[in-house]
C-alpha cells in the first residue's frame, strides 16, 4: 500500500478530483482539510506522509502551512498547487519548505507521482 496523503484545499469539487487522482494512482487519501488550521490540525492527527496543499487558503498562507508542517517530529513531504502558474511563485516555492509545486491546470496521475516520488 502507498504512504497516506492529506488533500488541503478550500473547493470540495478539488479535494474530490485531486482524491480520484491519488487514488488512481495507488495513494491512500487519508483526509482532507478546507484550510490552514484544519491542514496543521490534520497532520498532527493523521500523520500523512504526503501533503497536496493549495498556496491560498481562506484562514493563511500554503507557504506558510508548510513551514509548520516542517516542523513536525516526522514531517511530510509537501507539494504545493495552485491556480496561477508556477512564475508567480518562483522565488517563494524555491525558498520554502515545500518539495516542489504543480498549477493546478497541470495535475495528474502522472505529474502527482513524479513529484510525489521524487
């Protein structure tokens, strides 16, 4: 069985394609979380070893999750996503805690488990 992943994204019809896509893929989803409180909350609970996590939450920054995430006794591996391409967030996604990060427009079965696999 494929480590667990956490889905953090504030649009259900998202977490629901990017959930068909992981587990498509082989990926246990272990939950889902509509923004950064619920995503920390989440992932001390859960443990995942994976989290897809939007850049732009209602209640926080995706840059800034990840950083907390990071600094968990066993931290996850973070992929972040969003809607704008990744030019708009060059500098930060080099600079974070974040593996890497795939638009949102780019997500597949293919592109997920490349990064995830990294």
């Amino acid at each position: 069985m494929e480590p667990a992943v956490l889905i953090v994204d504030d649009h259900a019809g998202f977490r629901a394609s990017a959930r068909a896509l992981l587990e498509a893929a082989g990926y246990t989803v272990a939950g889902e979380a509509g923004g950064a409180t619920d995503a920390v909350a989440a992932a001390h609970r859960l443990r995942p070893a994976f989290v897809l996590l939007d850049i732009e939450l209602p209640d926080g920054d995706g840059f800034e999750v990840a950083e907390a995430l990071a600094a968990l006794p066993d931290p996850p591996v973070v992929l972040l996503v969003s809607v704008r391409d990744r030019p708009s967030y060059r500098r930060r996604v080099a600079t974070s805690a974040a593996r890497g990060f795939i638009a949102k427009d780019r997500l597949t079965r293919a592109t997920l488990g490349e990064a995830l696999t990294e």
